[in-house]
C-alpha cells in the first residue's frame, strides 16, 4: 500500500522528534486544507526546520529524516511522490539559499531516488534542463 499525504507528517515527525512544537505552532496558525492538512505549507515549515538544524550542527536526526523522504518518492502514492520533490526538497533548497547555506550541504542524506529528484529541481531551476518529470507508472 502506498503512503498517502495523511501520514507524511506522522512519518516525518516519527523520524524528526524536534519539528513537533513548530508544526503544532503551524497547524494553529494556518488551519488546514479540504484534505485536513496544509501539505505544502508543512513542507516549508519541515524545510525551514531542517535548515535551523543544520545550522546549528544539530544533524541527529537527519538520517532518519531523509530516510523517510526517500520513503516518499519509493513509496508514496502520486500526491506524496510530488510532494517529497517539490514541497520538501525544493523548499529545502530554499530555505538553505536564504540562509546563505550550501545547497550540497544534505547531499550526503540523501537517498539514491531522493538525490536524483533533489538534482533534477536543480537543474530546471538553473536553466539547464524542463521540469523533471516522474515515469507515468
């Protein structure tokens, strides 16, 4: 079965213990979608959390974050497989932009399917190649 959007921030909070007290601060502020949920907004959120820890050396908990990201694009139904590229990997490579961090700085938490979506957003936004697209299944 694959994952649906309802469990992404389960997931993501199992993994990454740390972004609870945010993400309750951003379900009270921004309310939620006709699914229940902001998705995209909690991608920033994750993204921007993610980015304080690496800013801070905190990196414990990337492991098992990332790993649930590569869970995302393997398993996630077509709504989470688009969500892990361009809610949470692209909003990740913002929020490192706008904190004058290295974009390869989470290269090496990054899974085989994760890397390849991560580079793809990269690519397209400097120009080089069209939006990456995922294989029709």
């Amino acid at each position: 079965m694959a994952i649906e959007r309802e469990q992404v921030v389960g997931l993501l909070l199992e993994a990454c213990p740390s972004f609870a007290d945010p993400w309750r601060d951003g379900v009270e502020e921004e309310g939620a979608d006709e699914g229940g949920r902001l998705h995209y907004v909690d991608a920033a959120a994750f993204a921007r959390h993610v980015t304080a820890l690496l800013a801070a050396g905190r990196t414990a908990e990337l492991t098992a974050t990332f790993a649930v990201i590569e869970r995302l694009h393997v398993e996630g139904d077509d709504f989470v497989r688009e969500l892990a590229t361009i809610g949470y990997l692209e909003d990740l490579q913002n929020a490192l932009l706008r904190a004058g961090l290295p974009m390869d700085l989470v290269v090496g938490w990054l899974g085989p399917e994760s890397l390849r979506w991560w580079r793809g957003v990269q690519d397209f936004w400097s120009g080089r190649t069209p939006p990456p697209v995922r294989p029709v299944d």
